[in-house]
C-alpha cells in the first residue's frame, strides 16, 4: 500500500503526515510527499524563485518534526491541479491537510476535484488532530 501526501502548506502537511504515518503503523506502506511548485511565468520553468535544495531542506525539516521519513517528490510546474492530477494516478490513498473540517477554497477545492477524478483522499484536519 503506498500513501501519498501532497503539500498545501507546512503546517496542514504536517498534520497530513502525521495521519499518514498513523494509517502506515504496521502496515509497511510507503509514504510519498508530493509538492507541485508553480514557478510563475516570467522565469524558466527549470528556475523556480525557490532552490530546490532550500526546498528540500525545508521539507525534510518538516517531515522530522511530524516523526515521518516519506519520499520526498518536487515537481515544477506552472499549474498544481494538473501537476497533481497527472502524478498522483497510482496512489491508493491520498492525505491532504487542512485547517477547517472541510470548505471549497484551497485544500477543500483540491480533495474535491480529486475525488471527482476517482482518487480516494483523506481530508486531515489539523482542527481535529492534537499533538
């Protein structure tokens, strides 16, 4: 069983690996995080704002304080949906964090249109987790 989470920011990530690494316990499964990063257009699609390396760097920070070793995968892209719609076809399960139980802007907007696409997605909501 694999599990991906795909990264909306560092603290719903955080949640989303923390409840992956739930569902993983015992099961041997492996965790992919998934991070779509839009470079805008102005700047060649090879040469983000960011370094790869100061973001991987972060996400490895990230992926420590949620006591979690995931493969991590960085993709550059000038669109996140599509990105994620393409990568994410042989996941089993995906786990996206959030803030609020559910609402259609942002992480919400994302569960859905996976959904839709035939994706099963869990919605870890950092309301509802503690620790």
């Amino acid at each position: 069983m694999d599990i991906a989470v795909v990264f909306t920011n560092s603290e719903e990530t955080k949640v989303a690996l923390r409840e992956a690494a739930k569902l993983s316990a015992g099961l041997h499964a492996e965790i992919d995080l998934i991070v779509a990063q839009v470079v805008p257009f102005p700047l060649p699609l090879a040469e983000p704002p960011v370094l790869l390396s100061f973001t991987t760097a972060r996400l490895d920070e990230l992926a420590d304080a949620a006591a979690v070793r995931p493969s991590i995968h960085v993709y550059l892209c000038r669109d996140s949906f599509e990105t994620l719609a393409k990568v994410l076809q042989p996941h089993p399960v995906i786990i996206v964090g959030s803030r609020k139980r559910w609402f259609r802007k942002g992480p919400g907007r994302l569960v859905t249109t996976l959904r839709e696409r035939g994706h099963h997605v869990i919605l870890a909501s950092a309301a509802l987790t503690k620790s």
